[in-house]
C-alpha cells in the first residue's frame, strides 16, 4: 500500500508531467510563430506563459506543504527538492519559448530567419521541441533509460549551434547584421531550451536511482 | 540564545556571501580578459568556476543535513530552500562569466568588442560587477532596504542592452556580422548576470520578512 507521503509526490509529479505538456505545446508554437511569422501565434505564446507561472506555484506550494506536514529525511527529502528544482527549469523554458516568440512578433510581418538558415534553425526548433516531449515522457514514466538517451541527443544541438555559427559567420552571408543577431540568440535560447531538458532529465534519473545526476544546464 | 538550527543557517548565509565574492572576481575578471583581449585573465577565470561548482556542493550538502537533521516546517523550510536557490542562481553567475571569457579567448589577440561601442559593454560589464558585489553585501547583512535598491538598477541594464542593440543595428556599423554577433551575445550574458542578481537579492528579501518576492528572473 502506498503511504500519503508517494501519493502527494505522484501528485507533485503528475503536475510536472503536465506543465511539461504546456512547455511543449509553448515551444512549438513559438517555432511556428517565428518560420512563419505569424503575429496572432506568437502573442499566444506570450499570453500563455501566465498559465505555466501558476502552474509553477501551484507545485511549489505542494511541495513545501508536503516537506511541512511529511518531514521526509534523505532521499525523500532530495526527491522533494529535485521536483522544486525541476519546475523551475520548466518555468524557465517556457519563458525561453517567450523569448523565441517576442524575437518572432518583432519581425512580422517579415520572417525572423532568412530563407536560407531556415533549414538550421527549424532543425534546431525541431530538436529542442522533440527533447521537452520526450522529457515530459520521462517524468511521467520516470524512464530513466530514455533519461540517459536524452543527454546523448544534447550532442545534436551542439552541433546546430556550431552549424549555425558557421552560416552567419560565412563570406556568403547576405542577411545583414540584425538577422545575424536575431539567428545566434534564437540559437542561444534553443540551446538553453535543450540543456534544461537535459537538466529536468537528470534530475528523473536521480529521483529513481539516488544517483547524483550529471548535470550539463 | 541561537539555537542549533540557526547557527547552522548563518554557516550557510556565510559560505553564500563567499561564493558571491567569487563571482564577482569572475565578472570581474571576465571583463577585464574581454576589455583588453588577455588570454591569461581569460583562463583563470574558466578554471576557477570549479572552485565556485565545488563550494556549491558544499553549500547544498549543508542544505539537505539541515533539513534532514533539523527537519524546519513552514518559515523555516522556506528559507533554507531559498538557499539552494540562490546557490545555484550564484553558480548560474559564474557559469555565464565563463561564458564572457570564453568569447574573449576566442578572439585573442584581437578585442572581442569593437572600440566604437567599447563604453556601452564597459558600462553593462560594470553595472553587472557592482550588482554582484552588492548582492554580496546583502547576503552578509540581510540588508532589505539595499536589496529592493538593487530590482530599480536592473532597469539601467536594461537601457544598456537597449543601447548596445542600437549602436549594433544602426547604418554605421562597420564591424561586421561576428562582432555583432558577439556584442549581442555578450550584452544577454551581462543581462543575465544582472537578473540572477536581482533574483538572489529578493530571496533575502523573502528570507528576512518572509514576504514572497518578486522575481524577474
């Protein structure tokens, strides 16, 4: 039988899972907005974030309320505070998607990312939104195999970051200084979108095996 | 009398303040290595951000013996939980000086940032140190009044950023794409600095009055 103490924490978790899902549907939309530049998507986006801050709250006053009334000691105790931990980057990661959104909305009618760096950066947009999804599966199944795998497709961002420095950086390039600028922070915050994946991962490995998590964000 | 709780409690308020003053020697090492193209600077500050991820453990550790062993409810929790926010908001800071050294030492021995709009980044890179440093000294004192000062000069970094993306996009930019690139990238490093710091000096707010602070960051 399950004590009240892992009912409340599948309670915390659940809510994680879920504000996973909004982060997600944020990043998303936020890609959409800036490859098409589509003003209406980006201020939903924006007007969005609201929701996911109180989500926030809502896990944190959980959670302090379960470490108030349980007094879990150890590892139950680290459990608690990797689940305050892991909202916050949540939190975060939807304000990066703001981020994306307001680069987007400050370009329409025109697109953000020239033509020719679309392919990059929509693969980029792709990695990242593929790693939130994946990470808002490892929460809810607490699978710490796909956990680990995550962290390997990190590598893959790296590597879009760097290709996409060598564009902007090229002979070739015809855009100008401000879409040189807009390509390398909206690469910057599908880089930090990536590494907080990373992170909230690591931080499931650790809730399911006690291990210290090799933390990369 | 103190009791054993809040002896332990003032041992990790102090180590905070110490961390902090790492970091400040980090940004401000970070600058002068960015400021005069010194590969040297540069280094030490890259291999001293160990020294701040170490302390951080330490901190942490302390965090969770305190918690398990003490086992604070309500008020109590809350502050030692801010703690481990702020550490790792602190560690956060260090990590993004890297950040500025490293664009340093990868123009060596050339100057990352173009003579022309050397005064606004010396500016950011000083609003950012300064806050740092007060920040230490709001750890060490619980200063409230000096915290909520420090939210109104978030806003001159602000104008700053604003500032450094004008000069970067205006016609007579004549430095090509990667030192735009690298002063757009530089002036969201100083700004995150600066968030993180105003961050930190609110959780004192919190943990002195007990009131939920804003956070911007």
């Amino acid at each position: 039988m399950r004590d009240a103490f892992h009912d409340q924490l599948d309670t915390i978790f659940s809510d994680l899972g879920l504000i996973c899902a909004d982060v997600e549907t944020a990043v998303r939309l936020a890609t959409v907005a800036l490859l098409t530049g589509d003003a209406e998507v980006a201020e939903r986006v924006i007007s969005a974030d609201a929701d996911i801050d109180r989500a926030r709250e809502r896990v944190e006053d959980n959670a302090f309320s379960l470490l108030s009334l349980q007094q879990p000691v150890a590892g139950d105790l680290r459990v608690v505070v990797a689940a305050l931990r892991m909202v916050s980057e949540l939190e975060r990661m939807g304000d990066l998607s703001v981020h994306v959104a307001k680069i987007a909305r400050l370009r329409v009618p025109n697109v953000a990312v020239p033509e020719e760096v679309r392919p990059t950066m929509s693969r980029m947009a792709m990695v990242a939104e593929d790693m939130v999804k994946r990470v808002g599966q490892i929460i809810s199944e607490r699978d710490v195999a796909a956990a680990i795998a995550l962290g390997r497709d990190d590598e893959e961002m790296d590597n879009l970051r760097r290709a996409s420095f060598a564009e902007l950086l090229s002979e070739d390039w015809t855009y100008g200084v401000e879409a040189a600028v807009d390509v390398a922070l909206l690469g910057r915050y599908y880089e930090r979108i990536a590494d907080h994946a990373v992170s909230v991962a690591n931080r499931v490995v650790f809730v399911v095996t006690g291990e210290r998590p090799h933390l990369t964000a």
